[in-house]
C-alpha cells in the first residue's frame, strides 16, 4: 500500500474476494485508522 497525506492507497486486489462485499461500512473507517490514515481508496 501506499500513503499519499492522509489516504491509503490499497493495491487494486486488496480486499477484493466477494467475502469482503457483506462487511460493514463501519470496518473501513477502522482498517484506514489502523493503517494511520483517514480514507482508504483502491489503485
């Protein structure tokens, strides 16, 4: 991954298994926290 101020950039595969797609909105906003950023987004 990679951080561009306070986004993460995931790599375009990153979370992409169709298991991913019935996860909470609210599990984003702690991976991005976790990762010291604010957004995430994907290549």
């Amino acid at each position: 991954w990679e951080r561009l101020g306070n986004i993460v950039v995931l790599p375009s595969l990153a979370f992409n298994h169709k298991i991913w797609d019935s996860v909470s909105a609210e599990l984003w906003p702690i991976v991005a926290s976790s990762l010291g950023a604010v957004r995430l987004a994907r290549q």
